[in-house]
C-alpha cells in the first residue's frame, strides 16, 4: 500500500458519480463498474486497518508511505473509506437489483474517514457502526498517538510521567470497553521490544538480540521501567484488555446480539500474550523470588487479580502496589493455558514462540530475568 495506491483509489471515487450516471452504459456495465470501485476502496481501507494494528500491536513503522503520518494530515482527518454507506448496494447480486437500489441509496459512492463531523464520532454513535468501520476509527485514532523520537525506547519523563494523552482520552472515551483500544493504550506506555528481548531471553521476533552489551541495556532499561508510573498505568490497561479478551467484552453492534470473544481475531494471541508480558514485568520486581507453578494458581485467582488491576489498583500507592504486583505471575499461567488450548501444530512461528516463552516464565520465576 502506498501514496498512489491512495491517490488511484480516491480519484477514482471523485470521478465515479459522472462516469456511472452516464447515460450510454448499460446497468451491467455500470455496476460492475462500481463493484470494481467498491473493491478497491474496501481493499484500501483492509490494508489501512491491517498496517496501524500491525504497527501498534509489534512496535512497527507504519503508513509512512503514504504520508499519513504527517501532522497536517492528521489534523485534518484521514482519508479513508467507510463501507456502512454502500452496504445495501454491496449485497446486491445482479445490476438490476443494484440499479433499484442506487436511486434509493443515500450515498451510492461511499464516504471517506476525514468527511465525518467531530459530532459523528461519539461512542453512541460509533457503537452503532459496523465492525469493519470501527475498525477503520480506531486504527485512525490511534495514529494519533504521540510517537516516541525512538520506538524501542521509553525516555525517564514519559516514564516517570504517563498523563493521559487527548489521543489517549479520546481511544478509551469512544471504545471504552474494547480489549484492542486497551492493548494500544497499554503497549502506548510500554517498551515492547526490550520487553520481548528480555523475556525471550536475547530474542525478539525470532531474532536474537547480536550484543550482550545491547541486551544488558534492554534488562536495565526494563527494570526502570518495571519500577516507574508508566508501567502502572500499562498494566491498567492490560489488565482490561485481558479482562475483555477472556470475558468476552466489547459488544459487536451488527444486530446479532453476539459478544466478542478473543478468538474472534487472528492476531487476539499477540495481544492476549503482551498484556500478559506487561502484568509479569509489572509484577517481576517483588515475585520473583516467591516461585511460580501451574498447581499453585487457579482461574479464579488470576481473574480476580486482573479485575482488581483494571479498576486502576496499579496506580495506588507504593506500598499498595507492590502488594498487589504479587499476584501477576498467575495471569502467565492463566493466558498461557488459554492460549495453548488453540495452538496446534507450528504454522504460526510466533503463536508457537509466545507459548514456550509464556512456559519458560513459569519455570523460571525465581530467575533475576531484569
């Protein structure tokens, strides 16, 4: 995906009225016209979704080519495309179905992202979109978050500092209840990758980690963090996250009444699995010498740990906190089981990668991992 992919799909959609109104093509031609058109704006607007949610969920750059990352940009809002607009003309299976229906439709070429008034993106309204499209808002209103001068590397201030951001009020006051808008949050406070090197003991992504030099800087680095207000209010966010994923929180709104759990996605795995990181490091530096076993922990315990984190108990006082870190170890066993229930084979090298770390964590409990 890139600048003229964007610039094709879009011109395409400015031009698409005068040359399907045309008088001198057929219905046939004219809607398989604008099926093509619909195709490749519903493809755009895929490929945007899946680029941000890759870049937020792996730490990634993301759509730098094309140009949405550019402040102007995002101040003006995103031009992407909604599909709830041309839903009816979609279902349409021949042109004469679909030519009845485009004299009715009250917007037969669809609507970009950026054409939406501030007071259409409310959470009574969003909730009423269609899954696809509050996909396509929450990936938007996650670019806007401030992006660190490093990816990989939380400064002092940001860790000894975490307010809460506009671009961050604004995620949990449209999707408040939504275990993907808490993990954004969460990993937005999070130094994912030297997380990742450390529990996977100098490997990250399959990769190992080239200097044991660079390593010991990501375990120092980790253990501030660990230590710091931004790793608490990381693991507020995990913790609900968690809670959404294996309670099956954030209500779909297609009228089936049907609740979200977290197999519903193909990557909920990864989410489900750094949020659990965020909750063991948040909990490492006072449970580490208490040990860990599968026996000792049930469902319950670990369940009522993350509700407790959720309601914003990391962010208590000192002592309070790390009385509390102590029960984090059993949220690894907790979405280690769940998520080994689904693991079959070894298609998925990083599913596969997740479960042996999330295991050698529970080994290793005793371990000064950082």
């Amino acid at each position: 995906m890139n600048s003229q992919v964007l610039e094709h799909v879009l011109e395409h959609a400015a031009i698409a009225p005068s040359i399907l109104a045309g008088d001198h093509t057929s219905p046939e031609t004219r809607w398989r016209e604008w099926v093509d058109l619909e195709s490749r704006r519903r493809l755009l607007a895929a490929c945007f979704v899946v680029d941000v949610h890759t870049g937020v969920y792996q730490e990634q750059p993301c759509v730098q080519s094309m140009g949405l990352l550019e402040t102007e940009t995002l101040a003006s809002g995103l031009p992407i495309p909604l599909s709830d607009p041309t839903a009816a003309l979609w279902e349409m299976q021949d042109a004469e179905a679909w030519v009845r229906s485009f004299g009715t439709s009250e917007s037969p070429f669809g609507r970009l992202l950026s054409n939406l008034s501030p007071g259409e993106l409310t959470k009574e309204n969003v909730d009423c979109f269609s899954p696809f499209d509050r996909a396509v808002v929450l990936a938007a209103e996650a670019l806007q978050l401030p992006r660190r001068p490093d990816p990989e590397i939380m400064d002092r201030a940001s860790m000894a500092h975490p307010t809460a951001d506009p671009a961050v009020e604004r995620i949990l006051a449209l999707f408040p209840d939504s275990p993907l808008a808490n993990a954004y949050v969460a990993l937005h406070y999070t130094p994912l990758h030297d997380l990742l090197a450390v529990s996977g003991d100098t490997w990250v992504f399959g990769l190992k980690v080239k200097y044991q030099s660079s390593f010991k800087e990501q375990q120092e680095r980790l253990r501030r963090w660990a230590n710091s207000p931004a790793a608490a209010a990381a693991t507020v966010h995990a913790s609900r996250a968690l809670t959404a994923f294996l309670e099956g929180g954030d209500r779909m709104t297609d009228g089936s009444g049907k609740e979200r759990t977290w197999r519903d996605d193909i990557s909920d795995y990864w989410g489900m699995y750094v949020c659990a990181l965020i909750c063991w490091a948040y909990g490492h530096p006072v449970g580490r010498r208490s040990g860990l076993a599968a026996s000792e922990n049930n469902e319950e315990d670990a369940m009522a740990w993350l509700r407790a984190m959720a309601t914003g108990a990391a962010a208590g006082s000192d002592a309070e906190a790390r009385e509390r870190r102590r029960g984090a170890g059993r949220v690894v066993v907790l979405v280690r089981a769940r998520l080994e229930e689904d693991c079959i084979g070894s298609k998925n090298r990083l599913y596969v990668d997740a479960i042996t770390i999330l295991k050698k964590l529970i080994e290793g409990a005793n371990w000064p991992w950082f």
